[in-house]
C-alpha cells in the first residue's frame, strides 16, 4: 500500500500573506459593522417574536417578527462568510469516474469466480428461487392493489335516475313548474340520491310555454319551456353551473365548454367533445316534474371502458 | 468539557480521520449554483411547517356541522378536513401562518426546483457522468408536481374539489387500465369517501419518504462527482476551484437557508395564499367562476383548454379528451427530459467524454435554441391556463382569446428557435466576456461597403474568459493515494479482501 504523503501544502503550511487569503471586503470596518448590525437586528427580531406570541398577535405580526429575525441572521452569516473570510480560490482535484480494466477485471474476477462454485454450477438453484421470487412479487400485488376499491362494473354507465324519479332540489322538495321563472336555472336530483356528484341535473326554463324540442326524437322531452341536463361536463366532468340566457349557452367555469341549448346541448366552443346528456322530463297529474327515464347514454367525461357512440 | 465529548465520539467513529476530508471539500462559486439550494431549503421548511400543520389537522370526509372562530361559517355542513383546516387557520395560535408558510414553501419548491433544471440543462450540466443524476432531478420535479397537488387537494374546499373532479375524468381516461385504477385510487366512483385520507397520507409520509430517499442519492451523487464549474480562474476538468466547507461555504450557505426562510415566511405574512374560507367547502354541485389550480398545475390546466374537442372512438372503447392533454402531453414532456442528456450526446453532439466544466448557453446554440423553444411552448400553455380571466380583463371574447392561444403555443416556440440559435451564434461571435464585451464597430470604406471589425480591446484586460487562467493553486488537503495493490492469497491460504 502508498503511504499517503502530505506532499501539497495544506492550509497551516501555507503563507497568510498568499492573496488567497485575503477577505473580499474592500473596507473590512464597515463590512463588520453590517454583518454585526444585522445579527442585532435579527436578535430584536426573534425576540419580538416571542413578544408577539405571548400576546397573541395577528398572524402577519408573528411571520414579520420571525421572518425579519431569519432574514437578517441569514444576511449577517452571508455578508460574513462572502467578505469577512479567506476569498480564495482554493482547488481540490477531482478523480474522474473511470475505472481501470484491472479494475473491472478484479471486480469481475471477485463477482464470477466465486460465482462459478457457489452460484453457477447449482443453475438449477437460481430458476427455483427465480420462480417462487417472482409468484410473490405478482400475488403480492393482489391485496396491495385489488383491496383498493370495487370494480367499476356498469357504475360509470348510469346514474339514479330512473322512470318516475321525482326531480328534487337539494332540500328534497319535489319542482313544480311554477318554481321558476324564464331564465331561471335549478340543479335537481333524484329524491333518493340528494347532492349527488354522478346524478346532478340541470333543470332550465328556457322559454315561457310550449314543448322545448332540442333534436329529432325527443318531442315530448321537455315541456312547457323546461328543459333538462346532466350537469357533469362531458370534458373533464366539473360542474356546468353558468348559463347564458340570451344566447341560451350551458358554459363550463373550468375550461370554458360551451353547450347550445336549443341544440341539444351541442358542445359549440372549448374542449368538450360530446354534448351534455339530457334527461326526458315530463310533468305528472300531480304538477311534479318527473323523469321519464333515465339518461340514455353515460353522464360526465369518457372513459377507457366506455362504448364508442358519439 | 467539549474536547473530552469530542474524543469520545472519535475514539468510536474515527472522524478525526474523514472529517478534515469534509471540512475542506471545495465548492465552486457562482449564483445560479444556490438555485437548486433554495429547493433544498424550502424542502426543510415544508417538513417543519408540515409536522406543525398535521398536528391540527383530520384527514376525514365525514360530515359535521362547523361550530367554530370562523362566524361566516357557522352551522353550515362540512367534511371534518375541511372543519379542521378552518379551526388551524382561525383556533390554532399562529395557525394561519403556518399554513400560509406551508403553501408559499411549497410554490417556491417546485419553482425552484424548475429553474434549476433549467440552469442545469442550459449549462449542460447533465452530461456523463451526471445522466443519472438529472433524471433522479426530473423524478423529484414530478414528485414534487404530485405532492404540491395532493397537498392543496385534502383541505376539501371548493378549489381544490373541482380539481380532484378533473384528476378522477385524466385517470379514467387511460386506456386499458384507466377506469380501473380511478376506482381504486379513489376507492369507488366519484367522489367516494376513502380520497381524503388516501391522499392525506400519500401526502405526509409516503412521497415525502420517496422524495428523502432521492433527495439522498441526488446528494450523494453531487458528493462522488463533485461540483461543476465553469470555465475560468483556474477550473479545469479534473478539480474543483472554489471556497472550502469550512468555514467560507457552511457560512453562506447556511446564512442562505437563513434568508430562503426569511423571504418565505415574510411572503407568508403579508401575502395572503389559499384562502379556504373564502372559497367555501366543496360540494360536488357547485364550482366557483376562475378556477385554477396552483402554477405548476397551470401549464396541464392550459392544455386542457386549449386542445380541440377530439376524441378517439373505438368498438366498446375509447380515447376521452382529457387523455390527450393530461396523460400524453406529461408523459411525452417527462419521456423527454429523461431522454435528453442520451438523446444530446448521440444526435447533438456525439460527445461521450466526461464533463464537469460547465458550458455557457451560447456555446452549444442546439441545445439552447431547442430548450428555449420548448420552454416557450409550456409558457404559452402556462399562459392559457387563465383564458377566461384574460378575456374578462381584456374585454375581448373567449373565443379570440382561445384561438390566440391554440396558435401561439404552435407559432411561439417556431419562432423562439431561430432567434435563440442566432443569439447564442451573436454571442459567441462579440470578443471579449461578461462585462468586458466588447461591441463591434460597423465602418464604410470608400466604395460604399459596410465591414464590421472588433473594437479595441479595455486597457489592462488581456484575458477572455473562455481560456482558462492560471492561478497559484492551494490544495487544502492532499490526494488520498489511489489503491492499486490486488488482491492477494496470503501464504496462510487465507484470502485478503484489499482495503
């Protein structure tokens, strides 16, 4: 083995003379003077602090306190260690990461040739211990991940929704068309599922009477000027909660979707690619608004599993 | 006393031996280098302000009616987080800004973490033998991204619901695995009751462990390689210029935690961030106008605006929006951060050797000019995340606003490309270096031609910054001898491992 010399000059041997050793500082008095002045004034800071939290002050007053007290103690040891201390430059050498081929070969040597007795010959030892290690890294998955939560199954194809489900406020009262006023907008939902995520509707008057038409094949979907849709955005499933009377527009808050009413909920600007599912209503003997079935395709944004119709 | 305590320890761990190795490890100077510093520093404030905020708060979705300081909502039903996290705001003595200190940190984590990439990808500091290194940066950046989205995501409020909404609509969108890996994060279908605290705890312990465990070998493999340098007072590739740890670099560096939390903690006393009570408690049915999520969110929010209204239909399955802006687009961007440095040397370059001098950005204007572009075009994403906000201020419709930004994000990095290429070709060309540039002198000769020649050079300035200068060097510690003795059998029979 070398013995490790002390060949180089190491900081005692030296000159305190060599510039090296010099400070930064062009006037050393003053650079004192700052360095000083801010511990004090970070001292007074950390103090005010306790101060402050003794007499339960205003958050802004302990987070000023503390943070004074923080930034000039950081300003003081900055200020000392840049010009009150030996400005250099000093070097080391730096090894470069490479090896040697002896060096890889001894490496090698070590690794295969006790390999070659203790672990290749018994080949046969390694399929085995392969074999069991790798059977329980799969079934080992199984609680870590399946425990997680149920299987979607057809829980993202329907919501509560049902023929006859009374459209409810989030009170549970049953709607009346008297309720609302042209222009007016009403999130409702089934009476068994109130403030539901999946099943929120957006119940519209959109005009004073008549059958509200959006698409061939649903005349007798909305009547008396009401109109009915999911409310969970077809992009990326927020609440579509602004509606624009005057130009009868369902607008996302979240990026900007916007839905024509008249058509269907048609997506006409932003990123939704689909339009917002509606939901045949009809008013019953009773003068409830009431669903006439649930919605005929999913609520909300796509999904991997979900059917290709557009 | 201190002497005695001290051998102790020594007589038991030798330090005496390793520890003067340490204390005049050398670590070069220069300003970009604290960048990755303030990561470093804000991390240790989020751990500190973090423990604080867990002590008060309940990882829970269950129901109760809020009875508390907070007057506006009294009576009203919330989820217990939510409750929680108004009672440490408003009942917990200095509450408010510990939380607030907790989320500035966190912005200027990951926006730290950010710049420094960019400083070390602009100065080609991921080079061989620091591929390694670079991607487990780029691991960290990602896991910092998740942590700062699960940790503003279980106060439960109206912000932050609406965006775990769209996190549940990009996980279902995956193809194959999708809808099944959003039930089981989410423990069922939206909005289900297990995401509190499943992300509470993914939040506090088990990012913040995987994100120690990298920062270590982040660390680690500084040590081993040492520090890059640049070119310049001395620096070659095979040593370090600089200051020593002690005392000069455990001075300012730890005076620059000092005043990284200082700054944070003065931000989270006068700038208010979050605040919670104003946005209200999440209910599924309601969303408030202007929601964005955080900054580093912002860049995957504005791709999601603007991407067009496509979707992919196929027999039983299909391709939904989201998946395009919110699984495709990180997943490329991180594929190719990763990639970069592999990419660099066998396209760019075909520089294989090791590097520990650093480039200046204009010395290799590929590299420059690609970043650039591809930074211009996250900006302009970043930018389009507030679309709605610009057209309301700008008085100008959404649809000029969308369409503005559909374009720039294609236009803006094309046109970024050249310019940056010709800046760094401009610089290269000017003699002279940093202050000492010297600018070119157009002059007209007699037939009326323009030629441009160099001005003369400062008085007293003979050297350019790009040849390395020559200084009188001081090793404080002399090389540790390199083994080379092998392995030897000894007469005994026994086997010697070399030490």
């Amino acid at each position: 083995m070398t013995e490790t010399t002390n060949e180089h000059p190491d900081l005692e041997s030296v000159s305190l003379d060599s510039p090296q050793f010099e400070v930064a500082a062009k006037n050393i008095k003053r650079t004192e003077y700052v360095t000083f002045g801010s511990f004090i004034i970070s001292l007074i800071g950390f103090a005010a602090f306790g101060a402050a939290y003794t007499q339960n002050s205003p958050n802004y007053v302990f987070g000023l306190t503390i943070g004074i007290g923080l930034f000039f103690f950081g300003f003081g040891l900055v200020s000392w260690g840049k010009y009150l201390m030996p400005q250099g430059p000093f070097s080391e050498p730096r090894p470069l990461m490479e090896t040697t081929e002896k060096e890889k070969e001894l490496l090698k040597a070590d690794f295969t040739s006790r390999g070659k007795v203790a672990i290749k010959r018994r080949s046969f030892l390694i399929k085995a211990m392969a074999a069991a290690g790798g059977v329980f890294g799969i079934v080992a998955a199984f609680p870590l991940i399946r425990s997680l939560g149920p299987l979607p199954k057809n829980s993202l194809m329907t919501t509560k929704w049902r023929k006859g489900s009374y459209l409810t406020t989030i009170y549970g009262d049953r709607v009346k068309p008297s309720d609302m006023e042209v222009g007016g907008i009403l999130t409702v939902f089934p009476e068994d599922d109130l403030g539901s995520a999946i099943s929120q509707t957006i119940l519209l008057r959109v005009q004073e009477s008549g059958k509200v038409v959006t698409m061939p094949g649903r005349e007798d979907w909305a009547p008396d000027g009401f109109v009915a849709f999911s409310k969970v955005c077809t992009h990326a499933g927020c609440p579509v909660g602004l509606y624009e009377h005057l130009e009868q527009l369902l607008v996302c808050p979240c990026h900007q979707s916007m839905f024509n009413v008249k058509d269907g909920a048609m997506p006409i600007f932003g990123p939704a690619p689909r339009p917002l599912p509606q939901l045949p209503i009809y008013i019953d003997s009773n003068g409830y608004f009431r669903a006439r079935a649930g919605y005929d395709e999913p609520i909300g944004p796509g999904f991997w599993t979900r059917g290709g119709t557009a | 006393m201190i002497d005695a305590i001290y051998n102790w320890i020594d007589n038991r761990l030798a330090l005496s031996k390793s520890g003067r190795h340490l204390l005049n490890k050398i670590f070069p100077d220069h300003w970009s280098f604290m960048i990755g510093e303030i990561a470093l520093y804000s991390f240790i404030v989020l751990l500190i302000s973090g423990i604080f905020l867990t002590l008060y708060f309940i990882p829970s979705s269950a129901t109760v009616i809020y009875h508390g300081a907070y007057k506006p909502l009294d009576g009203t039903h919330v989820s217990e987080a939510y409750a929680s996290t108004i009672n440490l705001t408003f009942a917990v003595r200095g509450g408010l800004f510990m939380r607030q200190l907790h989320h500035w940190a966190a912005n200027i984590f990951i926006g730290s973490i950010v710049v420094h990439m960019l400083r070390v990808f602009f100065t080609g500091a991921f080079r061989r033998p620091r591929e390694v290194n670079w991607m487990i940066g780029a691991t960290l950046l990602i896991l910092a991204i998740f942590n700062g989205f699960l940790g503003y995501s279980i106060p439960d409020d109206l912000v932050s619901g609406t965006g775990i909404r769209i996190a549940f609509s990009i996980l279902e969108s995956i193809p194959f695995v999708g809808t099944n890996l959003a039930f089981f994060l989410f423990g069922g279908n939206y909005p289900g009751t297990d995401i509190i605290p499943r992300f509470f705890i993914l939040h506090v312990l088990i990012l913040p462990l995987v994100i120690l465990g990298l920062l270590a070998g982040h660390l680690g493999m500084l040590v081993k390689h040492k520090h890059t340098q640049f070119k310049g007072r001395g620096a070659r590739n095979d040593n370090v210029v600089g200051s020593p740890l002690w005392p000069n670099y455990a001075a300012k560096a730890g005076g620059f935690f000092f005043l990284t939390t200082g700054v944070t903690a003065i931000l989270a006393a006068l700038v208010q961030i979050n605040p919670i009570w104003q946005y209200g408690p999440y209910v599924p049915y309601k969303v408030s106008y202007a929601v964005q999520p955080d900054w580093y969110m912002g860049w995957l929010d504005g791709a999601l605006r603007v991407m067009p209204s496509w979707e992919i239909h196929l027999p039983g399955h299909m391709i939904p929006n989201v998946f395009f802006p919110g699984i495709l687009l990180p997943g490329v961007t991180f594929t190719l951060i990763y990639l970069w440095p592999f990419v660099e040397s066998k396209f760019i370059t075909h520089d294989y050797s090791e590097h520990h001098l650093l480039d200046r950005p204009r010395d290799n204007p590929l590299r420059t000019a690609i970043g650039s572009a591809v930074f211009a075009f996250y900006f302009v994403l970043f930018g389009a995340s507030a679309t709605d906000v610009l057209a309301n201020y700008l008085q100008v419709s959404l649809n000029v606003v969308l369409w503005t930004f559909r374009i720039a994000c294609i236009v803006i990095p094309i046109i970024v490309f050249p310019v940056a290429y010709k800046i760094c070709l401009e610089l290269q060309a000017a003699p002279g270096a940093g202050k000492r540039k010297r600018h070119m002198i157009i002059v007209r000769d007699e037939e009326g031609a323009y030629h441009s020649v160099d001005s003369e050079e400062y008085a007293g300035y003979t050297a350019s910054e790009l040849d390395p200068v020559d200084i009188e060097e001081v090793d404080l510690q002399p090389e540790i001898a390199v083994l080379t003795n092998s392995a030897d059998t000894g007469d005994d029979g026994v086997y010697r491992v070399p030490r």
